[in-house]
C-alpha cells in the first residue's frame, strides 16, 4: 500500500511513521486499509468532481423558502440526519460528506438555476432534491445535460425514468392498486369518488385509479372531480358526495388545500363512522396541519407510516426526534429522503467509485436492509422495490398500520393504464 | 449625423451611458464571469426587457402594469412551442402511446396534437408570434381600458387579474399547455443544440444586443413628438386631451411596446434557461419586474438594465450565502431603495452627478443643463398648452 503522489497531507505522516518502528507503521496502515488511502482520488473521481482525500461534498436542493417550504423541511432534515450519520461511520470510501444546501424558493426556474450552479460550478458528487414534479421537470434537462446524480424522494406518477435520477419514493402504481385492491375486499367497495388538486401527479394518478377500478376490480367512478392547488371551498363537492353516496372517497387533494377539505367533510357529517375515506396524499405532515380529529377513522395509503413496528424504525424515530425536537413528525417522503444518501453511499461504495456513470450503472440491485420502511432495492429502472402499507388515522395524528403489500416492482411505464 | 447623435445617442450623456454599458456586457462580464454565471447574466438580462418596457409604460407613461408576466409569458410560451414540437419528434418519443406529441400531451390521454400547436411547426411564424402576440393581447386590453379612460390603481389591478387568469388557464390546461409544469426539455433550435456553451455564449451575445438595440431605439421615439407628449401626458393627462390629443392612442401605444420588449425577452428567456412555465406568468413574477424597474429607477432607460442585474445577481448571490435568511436580505433591499433613493439606482447617479457639475461651476454648459432638459421639455410643452386653457 502505497500512498499516492498527491498525497500531500498523508505523506509527513508516513515519513514520522517511519521512525517509530515497523510495529507501529503496520498498525497504523492497517487502521487505513479501510479508508480513503484504499481509494485514491484520481481513481475514485475520475470527472473533476468535488472529491479530495478526505471529503467528498454533496448537494442538497429544497425549498427553504415559499409555498412547499412547509413540506420539503421533512426531506432537508432526513437527508441531512442520514449524512450525519454516514459521517459518523466513517463517511463514504473514508471520506467525509459535505453539504451545498441551496434553495429552490418554490420556483422552478430558480431549481434549474440552483441545479447548474451545483453540478457546473461546484461540482458536486451527487443531489438530493426536489419535491414537486414541477421542479423536478425543470431540474431534469440540467441533470441530463451536465450529467449528475439527483436522488428524489417524493411518490409520483410516474411516466419518467432517466439514468440521472434515483427515485427513492414510489411511482404511482406502487401507491394505487394495492391499496383499491385493499379497500374493494375489506369494505367491499363498488363506487368510487375520485377527487384531485388540478396538476398532473393528481391527474395520473387518478386516471390509473379510474383504469384499475373499472377493468380489474369491475367497479364504477361516480365522479372525478379537480380543484385548483390552494382551493378551499368545497362545498358543493360536498353536496355532490352526499348525492351520489360512494362507497370510497379517494382524495388525491394536497397541500393547504387539504386542511378546508377534511374540515369541512367533518362540518358536513361525511366522517369515518358513516363513510370510507382513502387517500394518497396525506401522511403525517399534512395530518399535523390538518388535525388528528378531522381525519380520525380515514385511510391512507402509503410506503411509510411513522408508526411502524420495526427495528429499523425504532432506530430512526427517536434519532430524528432527537435532533429535530420531540413534536415533529416524519412522514413518508421524509423516510424517502432518508433513503437517498443511503443508496448513493452503497451505489458509490459498490462502484467503488465517486463517477456518476459508473453510480448509475452500480444501483440497479442495491439493497438496503435498515430502511426505516424494512427492505428496499434499486430497480433496472431506477425506481425502488417497495410495499403498500394502509394506515387508519387516529385522533393523535398518529396511523394505524392495518394491512402490508408484499414487496411492489416499480413500473413508471404502466402497460393498460395510459 | 449630428441629428442621430442626439437623436439616437441622446447627446453627451447618452454616448457615455451606452458606452459604460456597452464595455459592462461586451466587455468586462464576459472577460471576468465563468460560463455559467454569464449565462445567468443572460437570464437576468431577459427580464431587462420587461424593466425596459415598464420605463416606457410606468416612468415614461405614467401607467402602471402589474401584469407584465402575461406578455412575457406568451412570448416564452410561443418560443417554447417551437422548440418542444422540435423536441417531440417521432424517434426520440417513440416509446409514448402516441409519438410525435410533446410528452406532456402523451400523459394526458391526448392523440392528437391541437390546432393552434400546428403553425408552431414553423420558426419564422413562431418568431413572429413571440412580438404579434403579446402586442395583440396588449392592443385588445388597452383599447377596452384606455378608450374608456380606466387608468390608475384600476389599471394595475386589472392587469393583475389579467396575470392570475392567464397562469390558472395554464395551469389548468396541462394536456394543452403543460400545465404547471411548464413545457420543459427544450434542447434545439433548427437543429442548434442550446445547451452547449457555445451557444450560452452566442445566446448572451444576442440578448444583450438585442437589448441595447432596444434602447437606441427607445431613445430616438422619445427625443421625438413621442417623448413630450408622453411626458405632458404624465404630469397633466386632461391638458393633453384638451388640447386635441387622443391620449389613449399613446397609452395604448406604449403598453403594445412594453408588450413587445416583454415578449421577446419572454423568447430569449426560454432559449437561454430551456424551459417556460406559468410561475413566470403569475402574479408574483409580475411584481418581482415592477420591482427590477423601481430599483432602476423607472425613467430611466439604462437603469431598466442596472436594477434588472442588480435585483437578480442579489437574489442568486444572497440565495447562495443564506439559503435560510436570503429573503429578508432582498426584502431589505428594496425597503433600502424606496426610503432611501425613491428614483432608484438612476436616481443616485443623477444625484453624483448634479454634485460633480456643481463643483464644476466654471462650465456652466455640462451635464446639469442636459439633465434639465426633461423639465425644459415639458416647460415647452405646457406653455402653450396652459394658453389653449385660457
């Protein structure tokens, strides 16, 4: 083992090591053998990324500022929990992770701009980032172009897949059929309701919802109703429900909008004891805005719920109370966040190398057991393995977890549902 | 040629004005900043033309348009139209249900493309699109608010709604126009591919060309008739009527022209960044625009360029420092430049400027007299007006 040339830090420390006998020098070589001086710099980076000999520095891109501020703090405090983590163990091929955090403010053409400054000017390994499919969109063509890594968190619908991009939450059928599937056999479902917010996760995902239930579960839509992001008055969606009685409300409603919905379906009597409720957009964060008694009874449908009973979990909880406060709540984007510089260390690590091409080629087949959400897998296409959990909201803003899907094979290109 | 120095060049100051500028963007920027901060130049520099139509219509109009983003939009919009159906062709969409649609139609169950997408297939008809358009647009709102003398806060407020109204049509209508997203993945231009650096630089070129241009042009219709009847319009509109202007013909003028620069900065804006959505339509960008103007300073033509540069190199820089606290800073800002420097950043080298020529006394024919002109000018103007009135 020999140090590198460029070495300049290492290389005294040889030099005085030489003197204080073999016995020494071999155990300190040893106490090096699973660190950086394994992986020299010009091997691991051969892109003029942002690695030295001791760290490697990583970018972080949310929205500190404006609307969704709100919902990406979960994901910028996952992701930075789990790199604090990593440094703790060590750090990746002996390096210690830094941190570029740059704000998105909510605006797209500001992610793209920030998403260039990252990867053109400071060259960093990889970026976790991102929440809306807007800024995503918007960032894509960049991550494409100047070819670096984006690890995002949030569920989708899909429809995309990109060799610069790891999504680490679900595609949208991951997050649908299984849970229709749930409510059809326990509730016994036949009549569906299928109300959105007006943007394109709610409208695909709708549509695969209206796909899955006419042809395979052989039920009807009564009604398919859109609401522009930020409405709040629906009452006369309200009264709607109450005309056609659906078996299932199946709410794709998100953001602010979510807190008049839930509110006044209560004001109106459509609560849990009357009427089944299943949603793809609320998790803990929306419920802490929302409240645990105007929601108490509802399903939703997600990956991850705060609630589970793992070890994994019961690991991950307390950490992240314990360095964001004892009140907050982690839902399931933020446990995808999580995830995101955990996969890159074990692409990276398994690549043995810090070069985007070679990480990309490295994650299909990546496994990660310690997930907070059990088991996960990269897929060939860059999506994750995961399961459909239900949880029954209860009056603390906690979930009940009543039913789990056996692991889902991510599709983002669904065959008979476009 | 005397007549186009003062015409064109607005005399003295002007030249010197055009020249610091000019070796600003040609020159220093260009020689000092990487790559991918000049690229950002040219973004900010798309939002120049906007602040410069809001000199024509605010500082020079005296109208006030909250709704800028619409006309900026359309251009964007018109421009992006030809660059996704470029984008869209049957080879690289071919894995979608239907191919040779922009992917965003794919996902939305369409088959077909629409209509009004067809003559998008064509550059030289987008080109024009991105100037007719939001002229048109303009045309029709000015003639429906000026002939009936609206004006004002009533003005501002409409064109506002104008704003919402257009984002939440786009919005709505992802199948048609990418909804919130935008239409994004823009990467030829007749074959050109926009992303390289080379075209970054050859695209910054353009627009500050471009931009320059602009003002020499603004600067020879307002030495003109032009120019004095819009300033008499602004300090006393019912002298102007009274006298036998139709005063909404030059209102109505000036918003097509503010509508115009908007559009092509608009264009410039999607060839430069690759992607348009309508958060650059709404209410908020807007506002962020009037804001580039008010730093300027809103008479002035160059300092449309300087608050535009300015606001957003604040922005990027403060953003980057202080992820977390960047908004107070900018909020700072602005309350630092209306409370201390209402004129904005014109407003202060006017300032320097008049305490120089002060100084100078013994040359009693400088700068100062020129910077009066503006008041001689109207003082020409009232004079016989004030007449017609007794």
């Amino acid at each position: 083992m020999i140090p590198h040339k460029n070495k300049s830090k290492k290389v005294p420390y040889f030099r005085r090591r030489k003197f204080l006998g073999a016995l020494l020098a071999v155990a300190s070589l040893a106490a090096l053998s699973s660190g950086a001086a394994d992986y020299p710099t010009d091997k691991v980076n051969t892109t003029g990324l942002a690695v030295t000999d001791d760290t490697v520095t990583v970018g972080q891109l949310h929205s500190a500022t404006g609307t969704m501020a709100i919902s990406e703090t979960g994901s910028i405090q996952a992701e930075q929990l789990a790199i604090e983590q990593i440094n703790a163990m060590g750090g990746v091929l002996g390096r210690k992770i830094k941190i570029i955090v740059e704000d998105g403010a909510s605006d797209w053409p500001t992610f793209a701009e920030k998403a260039k400054k990252l990867l053109v000017k400071d060259k960093v390994a990889s970026v976790f980032g991102c929440w809306t499919s807007a800024s995503r969109k918007a960032v894509l063509p960049v991550f494409e172009k100047e070819n670096g890594m984006l690890y995002y968190p949030t569920f989708y619908e899909g429809l995309e897949q990109s060799k610069n991009v790891i999504y680490t939450g679900q595609e949208a059928t991951q997050q649908i059929l299984a849970g229709l599937d749930w409510i059809a056999k326990e509730k016994g479902a036949k009549t569906f309701y299928l109300i959105g917010s007006d943007y394109i996760w709610p409208r695909t995902s709708a549509k695969i919802a209206r796909k899955h239930i006419e042809n395979v579960l052989k039920g009807t839509v009564v009604g398919e109703e859109f609401y522009a992001l930020g409405h709040t008055q629906f009452g006369s969606l309200i009264n709607k429900i109450k005309l056609k009685k659906p078996d299932v409300i199946y709410a794709i409603v998100v953001g602010g909008s979510n807190v008049s919905f839930y509110k006044q379906l209560k004001a109106a009597g459509i609560t849990s004891d009357k009427s089944v409720l299943l949603t793809i957009s609320v998790t803990e964060d929306e419920v802490l805005g929302i409240g645990g008694e105007n929601l108490a009874g509802f399903y939703s449908a997600m990956k991850y719920f705060q609630s589970l009973d793992n070890p994994n979990n019961k690991a991950f909880v307390p950490a992240f109370k314990a360095k964001y406060g004892a009140n907050s709540v982690i839902g399931d984007v933020t446990q995808a966040g999580y995830l995101g510089p955990w996969l890159w260390k074990a692409a990276v690590e398994k690549a043995g190398s810090f070069d985007v091409d070679k990480i990309a080629a490295a994650s299909p087949g990546i496994e990660l057991d310690k997930a907070p959400e059990g088991y996960v897998k990269v897929h060939e296409n860059h999506h994750l393995w995961s399961k459909t959990r239900i949880g029954q909201w209860q009056l603390d803003g906690q979930a009940k977890v009543l039913y789990e899907s056996g692991l889902i094979e991510p599709n983002p290109f669904p065959k008979g549902y476009q | 040629m005397n007549k186009v120095y003062t015409r064109i060049f607005a005399g003295r100051v002007g030249t010197l004005n055009l020249a610091v500028v000019a070796v600003l963007l040609f020159a220093l920027l260009p020689a000092t900043l990487d790559i991918f901060r000049l690229n950002l130049v040219g973004k900010y520099l798309t939002f120049g033309f906007v602040s410069l139509g809001l000199v024509w219509l605010w500082g020079k109009g005296g109208v006030l348009s909250l709704g800028q983003g619409v006309f900026f939009g359309l251009g964007g919009y018109c421009m992006a139209m030809f660059l996704k159906l470029e984008a869209s062709d049957p080879i690289t969409t071919k894995i979608q249900s239907t191919p040779g649609i922009p992917d965003f139609m794919d996902w939305n169950q369409m088959t077909a493309l629409p209509a009004f997408w067809i003559p998008f297939k064509s550059l030289p008809f987008s080109l024009i699109a991105v100037v007719v358009l939001p002229t048109l647009v303009a045309f029709i709102l000015g003639v429906a608010m000026f002939k009936r003398r609206v004006g004002g806060v009533y003005f501002g407020v409409i064109t506002q709604a104008i704003a919402l109204i257009l984002s939440l049509g786009i919005d709505g209508n992802q199948g048609y126009t990418g909804g919130r997203n935008g239409i994004t993945d823009l990467k030829f231009l007749h074959g050109w591919d926009i992303r390289t650096q080379h075209a970054q630089y050859v695209l910054y070129f353009i627009t500050c060309s471009l931009l320059l241009l602009m003002i020499l042009a603004s600067q020879w219709l307002l030495s003109g008739k032009m120019g004095k009847m819009l300033l008499a319009m602004r300090d006393r509109e019912d002298r102007v009527r009274f006298s036998g202007y139709d005063v909404s013909a030059f209102k109505i003028f000036t918003f097509c022209l503010a509508a115009a620069l908007s559009g092509i900065g608009g264009a410039l804006f999607v060839l430069q960044v690759g992607f348009i959505s309508p958060s650059l339509v709404g209410i908020v960008p807007s506002i962020e625009m009037v804001i580039f103007a008010a730093v300027g300073g809103k008479t002035s033509l160059y300092g449309a360029i300087y608050g535009t540069l300015i606001v957003n190199s604040g922005k990027s820089l403060f953003s980057e420092s202080f992820p977390q606290l960047w908004l107070f800073l900018m909020g700072g800002l602005f309350i630092a430049v209306v409370v201390l420097f209402p004129n904005g950043i014109a407003g202060i080298c006017d300032t320097i400027r008049k305490k120089i020529s002060n100084r100078k006394k013994t040359a009693p024919s400088s700068v100062a007299g020129k910077d009066k002109r503006e008041s001689v000018m109207l003082g020409e103007l009232s004079a016989p007006a004030l007449k017609g009135e007794k």
